[in-house]
C-alpha cells in the first residue's frame, strides 16, 4: 500500500475504493499518503499534458493549467480524462489510419489525391502496401458477389488475376472496382456498350 499505488489508480472511483480500503483498514501515514498522492495524479497530468496532440496543445494547456497538486482527486481525474481523448496518434494507429483511408478511396482520382496528402509522412510505403492489398481484397470480394454471367462480361474487359494481385498497380484495382459498379443497381445490369 503505497501513495503511488493509490494515483496509479485508473479511474476516481477505482481511487476511492482503495481510498475506503486504507481508511478502514488504519493504514499508518494515511493523510501523508493521500496528499502525495495527489502529488503524483498531478504528475500523472503533466505526461497527459505532454502527450496530448500537437494541434491540441492550446486546449491542453488550459486543462492542464485549470488543476495543480493540491486540488482534489475529482478534478485531477477530470483533467486527466479530458487530456487522454486529445493524445497524438501512436506511429501504428497513424499507419492504420493512413491504410484504412487510401484502401476506402472510391475511385483511382480519389486514391491519388489522398496520396499525395499522406507523401513525406512516416511510414508512407508501407501504408501504400497495405492499402494495396485491402483494395484487391475488395475487388475479390466484389467479383465474388457477381453472377456468372456477370462474371463472363466483366472478363472481357478486365483481366481479374491483375486487379486482385496486390503486386498490380491501384489503377487496374480501381478500374475493376469501377467496370463491376455497374451490377449494383438490378435495374442497370445490362453491358453499357451494347
């Protein structure tokens, strides 16, 4: 039982059991062992403070600036709270993000576009990599839903093992997505050519 066991706590109420807990069992330097713990929930929002966001700072500067070491575990905890939603985005969760939005582009044009925002950020090349690969994926998993028929039109105007490839260029995996849109609406299934 320790001050830093108690402002290691995760949330307020998770601190107030263990407050209950010491206090009924008489634990020695109780009061000293509370105010020290304060003392380490306001360190704890200081790190909050220095992890937050670069484009948040401002806002969390003034959360951070709004408690000190002697306010109450409420506020402190309220602090912390607000602080952890404006953390920066660890290097994965920015790869994941930067992945999931280029392999969600509706089209070649829009793919190109969100590129050119992600050049020169960490981790650019692999991001493509695997953008790359959740868009064949989805190429597969739209030629799987067409009908044979459909199936037969669509080969005569796209070669599929390219477009499901990972290794082929987003062009021919969004032009596959584009060529297969067409047999979404039932009524607008016939070959646009004809």
């Amino acid at each position: 039982m320790s001050a830093r066991e108690l402002a290691n706590s995760k949330t307020l109420y998770d601190y107030q059991m263990k407050l209950a807990g010491y206090k009924n069992r008489k634990v020695p330097d109780y009061v000293a062992m509370v105010r020290n713990s304060r003392n380490l929930l306001y360190a704890r929002v200081l790190r909050a403070y220095e992890n937050a966001d670069v484009n948040s700072k401002q806002f969390a500067m003034q959360i951070a600036a709004g408690v000190n070491a002697e306010s109450s575990p409420r506020r402190l905890f309220e602090a912390l709270r607000k602080l952890n939603t404006l953390k920066a985005p660890t290097k994965s969760t920015a790869k994941t993000t930067m992945v999931e939005d280029l392999a969600k582009s509706k089209n070649f044009s829009n793919y190109g576009k969100k590129m050119m925002k992600y050049k020169g950020m960490k981790n650019y090349a692999k991001a493509l990599v695997e953008a790359k690969a959740l868009v064949a994926e989805r190429v597969r998993g739209r030629y799987a839903q067409l009908k044979k028929a459909q199936r037969s039109e669509v080969n005569k105007y796209m070669d599929i093992d390219a477009a499901t490839n990972k290794g082929s260029s987003p062009a021919v995996m969004f032009n596959a997505l584009e060529e297969m849109r067409r047999f979404r609406d039932p009524a607008n299934q016939s070959w646009r050519f004809k």
